[in-house]
C-alpha cells in the first residue's frame, strides 16, 4: 500500500490534511498547513498538541510502511515539545534507526516553515508478520464475527 492510499484510507489523517511528501525504505516526509481547526487555545494562536502527536505518529509511520510493505501499528510514541506551534505549517521529517524482526523505531523531527524546532517524537512500530491480516486490508473488519477471530 502506498502512503497515498494510506492517507485516502485514514479518515482522521485526510481529515487533518497531513500530505505525505516523500516515502521511502527507512524515510518519510509530510507536511501539514495548520487551520483554525488545529488550534489548541480559543484563539486560534497555536496549534493542540495532538495534532502534532498525530502528524508526528504519520510520518513515522509513512517511514515503516515501504520496509513493511503494509500499515505498521503503533506500539508506542513518546514525544517532547519543544516550542509552542504559532506557525502556519508544519514539515515532518522522518527516520528509521532500527529495523528489527517484529518491530522498527524511529525517530521523528518536526519544525516549522522557518525551521524552528517545535518537536521530537520517538515511535515503536510493529514490522512482523505479514501474513496476518491488517486492519487497513479490505475495510476489515467487517462483521463481529471477524474480530473475534
């Protein structure tokens, strides 16, 4: 599955408007304008910090995707903050330090259009086993009966 497709299939991701820019083995890259809808306090100055948590567990995960070859789960992701997000957009970069046999961590940096630092995330990812099903494949589930398998 490609990052477009995976985008088209995240209803939450297309509905924050994250664009993935770049993705590769190990590497990802996204952009997100930040809107109204983004803002944290009432008057619209800076962007909720889980929006920046959601655009950050994107990009990482965008990175995963190609060594994978599907949508990699999140197992963790812990993020500092490092300036408060009064920007118009946010650029997310992407790495791979790790790729193991059941999971991949990688680590992200976020700035804004001028490139200041506003984050750095650290995501675990899980890579294993793909011949299970994904969640992503199909619309899956579908019916009850299906998640109880």
């Amino acid at each position: 599955m490609d990052p477009e497709e995976m985008i088209e299939r995240s209803p939450f991701v297309g509905y924050l408007g994250i664009e993935i820019t770049r993705a590769e083995e190990g590497y990802g890259e996204a952009t997100l304008e930040i809107e109204d809808c983004h803002a944290g306090p009432p008057d619209g100055s800076i962007a909720h910090g889980g929006v920046i948590s959601a655009f950050a567990d994107t990009v990482a995960g965008t990175a995963t995707l190609p060594l994978a070859g599907r949508v990699t789960p999140t197992i963790d992701l812990r993020i500092d903050y490092l300036n408060p997000a009064n920007c118009e957009r946010l650029n997310g970069i992407a790495e791979v330090r790790r790729k193991g046999s059941s999971i991949s961590i990688v680590d992200v940096e976020i700035t804004d259009e001028s490139g200041c630092e506003i984050a750095t995330a650290r995501g675990v990812f899980k890579v294993d086993n793909p011949k299970e099903r994904s969640q992503w494949e199909d619309g899956w589930p579908k019916t009850e009966s299906d998640v109880e398998e």
